[in-house]
C-alpha cells in the first residue's frame, strides 16, 4: 500500500468516525464509498467492520439493562440468515456489480433523509422483523451499511429513546461479531494487510470518535444532517462511477 493510499484511508476513518461520534451511527455509509476508490470493496467491508466492533464496544454498550431482549431475540435469526446470505455473495459475486448497489443503496438512503416528512410514531407491527432482520444483515454484510435498517425498524418498535439507543447499538455489535465469523468463513477475513490496516488505523478511528463526542454541543443536529447528506451523495455517485468504469 503506497504512502498516499494509507494517507486517504486515515483521512477517511477519521471523518467517519466523526460523524460516528456526532451521530451514534453512519460510519461505514460515510467511509465504504469513499475506501473502494482505493482499496477493493472486498478489502474495505471487513476493515470498518473490525473499528465498528471497537467503536461500538466503547461508545454502545454502556447501557445494557436498557436493552430490549425481546426485541434483539427476535430480530437476531433473521440478521444470522441476512449476513449469511450477504458474506457468500461479496466473496463471490463481480465487485463491479456490488460498487453499483452500494452506490445505489447510500443515495437511496441520503434521499430519504432529505424527503421524508417528520419520524412516524405508529408502532411498526412485529412481523417487519422478517424482512428488516434480512435486509439489515445482507447489507451489514454486503456493504457494512446495514444500521440504517435496523434503525428504521427498530425507532418504530421502541418508543423510549434510551431503549431504542441501547438496543440499536447491541444490535450493530451482535452483526459486526456474526460479520466477523462470517468474514473469517468465507475468506474474507484473511487478507494480506487487512488485521494490519484495521491496527494502523484504530488511532484514526479513536480521534474520531472523541472529537465527534466534542463537536456534539458545538454543532446544530441539522447543520450536520446536511453536511452528511451531501457527502453521502456524492460519494454514493463516485461508487457508482467506479462501478461502471
């Protein structure tokens, strides 16, 4: 790995793991599109699975008697299923058809952000466990991006935040551990520099997420709403340029 290629990566991690400090979440929908213009797609899924794991461990699950074990018990056979079903296809399937999903699916989510009206309180009816549970650990595993739809289902399930907070995070930690013997299963895992790059790159990842933590009072909620959406989208449509080059 040349000096200007580790010099992106720790760029990228850094911002990412700002915006995860500010936010509780959207690291690797900041920093997957924007690695596999240096690294493959295959490389960079199980990297910021490796600093989730670590970023999750200290910022998430702090708070674990507020977790809902009813809801992680029913949601956890079909995340299990959905990363199985992701892992086997990012080892096998062309990247070149995988770059254009992910760059599809990180628009598709930024668009919904800037037009959906404000949150819906109805309770979501528990059988949008089946396809969320799916969904959610197929591109958890596919693209590192599986929070998104977790969350969505979960908001609705858990009206009280700090449940909802406890319980997304217990979730994120549970897919990136069923990720990461799903990695090690398929190959995945042992890459030539992977373990290496994740080790260099955890003091990005550390600064971070403590001057995310920092900005959190400085910054307005919806100043960095739209400073995400935009760097979603345009990295979004770098992917899928790559993907069709």
């Amino acid at each position: 790995m040349s000096t200007t290629e580790y010099l992106s990566i720790a760029a990228t991690i850094t911002v990412a793991y700002t915006v995860f400090g500010l936010t509780g979440f959207g690291a690797a929908m900041v920093a997957v599109p924007v690695l596999v213009q240096v690294v493959p797609l295959q490389f960079a899924v199980p990297l910021i699975v490796l600093l989730d794991l670590l970023a999750t461990t200290l910022v998430g699950l702090r708070n674990g008697k507020l977790v809902s074990r009813k809801e992680l018990l029913r949601l956890s056979p079909f995340l299990l299923l959905g990363v199985w079903i992701g892992a086997t296809a990012l080892a096998r399937l062309d990247a070149r058809w995988l770059l254009i999903g992910l760059g599809v699916f990180v628009i598709a989510m930024a668009a919904r952000s800037l037009l959906s009206p404000a949150a819906d309180q109805r309770v979501l009816h528990s059988g949008w466990v089946v396809p969320a549970g799916l969904a959610g650990g197929m591109f958890s595993a596919l693209f590192g991006t599986g929070g998104p739809i977790y969350t969505m289902y979960l908001s609705r399930r858990l009206p009280d935040l700090e449940t909802f907070r406890a319980t997304i995070a217990t979730v994120i930690f549970l897919s990136a551990i069923v990720r990461l013997a799903a990695f090690a299963g398929t190959g995945l895992l042992h890459q030539e520099g992977l373990v290496l790059t994740a080790a260099s790159a955890v003091p990005f990842s550390l600064g971070g997420l403590a001057l995310g933590a920092s900005l959190r009072k400085k910054i307005a909620p919806a100043t960095v709403k739209r400073l995400l959406l935009v760097f979603l989208t345009a990295g979004g449509c770098g992917v899928i340029l790559r993907g069709l080059s």
